[in-house]
C-alpha cells in the first residue's frame, strides 16, 4: 500500500474525531452513479477526463446536506445561514400557497 501511495504521491492523512470514510464513500457513490456508469470509457485517459469533469461538477453543486452551499464553499469557510435559510423557506412557502389558492389548483386546504 505504501508503495501504490509514494507512486501516486497520495499521502495518507489521520482522521481526527469522528471518521470522514462515509462522507468520502457518499462522495465516491454520487460521482460513479451520476457521471461514470453510463458512460463509455474506452481507456485511461477517458476515465482520468470522465472523473475530473464529475469532481469538478461535484463540488460546485449546491448540496442540501451542507445547507444548499457547495462542497468549495464551506472549504473556504462559508458557513450556513441557517436563519436566513428558513425566512427564505418560510416566504418561498408563503408565495406557493397564495398562488395555489389563485389558480385553485389544489383542492385541499391551506
């Protein structure tokens, strides 16, 4: 193992606290379901192109687990507005129900 990562110029590094390997499996499923099988990938450097494009496109899509922010922004220390975040849900929900009851679309009520 050492080898594969001195050859590779991975370097391991120590989880601290609670382990980071679910969020990287997470991480490894969204990319192979969503950019790499169905894909063709005829050799090598088609596979090295399919994955940068999918790390790429990865981390700076907004996620709902970090709060609608991307992967890139809360490296670079953007934090979630959680307060901010419910007001917006909170109005988005507001205007939904008050055009619904325009358009009398829903026969439920609100």
């Amino acid at each position: 193992m050492t080898v594969f990562l001195q050859k590779y110029s991975a370097v391991r590094s120590p989880t601290r606290g609670s382990s980071p390997v679910p969020y990287i499996e997470a991480a490894n499923k969204q990319i192979k379901y969503r950019f790499l099988y169905h894909k063709f990938i005829p050799d090598f450097d088609s596979l090295k192109r399919y994955v940068s494009e999918a790390v790429e496109d990865y981390n700076n899509r907004p996620h709902d687990v970090l709060g609608g922010l991307t992967p890139l922004e809360v490296l670079h220390g953007k934090t979630i507005d959680t307060v901010g975040n419910q007001q917006q849900i909170m109005l988005a929900k507001a205007i939904r129900v008050a055009e619904n009851k325009k358009l009398k679309c829903c026969h439920y009520s609100f």
